[in-house]
C-alpha cells in the first residue's frame, strides 16, 4: 500500500509562490503516474499536473500552464508542485494522486487514481 504525504501548503499573498512537496512511503514513482489536484469550498476536485519521468512526460491544465511546475525527485520519492504568480483563486485544498501506468498515459479524471494524500491546504490573499 502506497501512502502518499502532502506538505508545503499556507498563507501567501496574491503574486507569491509555494512550492507543494508529495512524499510516498513505499514503491517507486518510475511505475506511476503521479499528479496534482485541487479543490476549492464548493467546487469539483480539478486536475492541475501530472508527471511520469520514465516515460519524461508532464501534463498541465489550461487553468495553471505557464504558473506552475511540476516536477520529481525518483530517489527520494518526492514529487513537487512549484507555484507562482498565485492568485486568489488559486485557494484551495490541494492533493496529490497516483496510479500505476505501462508506457507513456495520462489520466486527468481524479476516478482513475489509486492512491490519495490527505491534502494541504494553500490561501492566496489579495
């Protein structure tokens, strides 16, 4: 069982930056595709980036192309979200996800994950 740690979340003011940082306690990220989502009060979880570097492939929603960064450290079993130019719409709680994958997919539709963390929580003040 994979269990996957979320940390990195907090206040920032409008225009800053935070870097989110998703820890797994067990297996190997070569096997996964790993992503990041969010979710703000009263809106539907959104897919925001996806990673599998043994295949070097990245996805990024519209929504956050151009901000934010993802990105993986293998040997530590870390994977990141670097985020700036944050806005107050970015609020939200945000989790990161996995699912074992062959070969270079990607999954945006947070059914298609196995393995959640707890989420962290990122407010953008204006």
């Amino acid at each position: 069982q994979v269990r996957l740690v979320e940390s990195g979340g907090g206040l920032v003011q409008a225009g800053g930056s935070l870097r989110l940082s998703c820890a797994a306690s067990a297996g190997t990220f070569n096997n996964y595709f790993m992503s990041w989502f969010r979710q703000a009060p009263g809106k539907v979880r959104e897919f925001l980036a996806g990673i599998r570097w043994s295949a070097a492939l990245t996805v990024y929603a519209d929504s956050v192309k151009g901000r934010f960064t993802i990105s993986g450290d293998s040997a530590k079993n870390t994977v990141y979200l670097q985020m700036n130019s944050l806005k107050p719409e970015d609020t939200a709680v945000y989790s990161c996800a996995g699912v074992v994958t062959s070969g270079p997919v990607f999954y945006t539709r947070q059914d298609n994950y196995d393995y959640w963390g707890q989420g962290t929580q990122v407010t953008v003040s204006s």
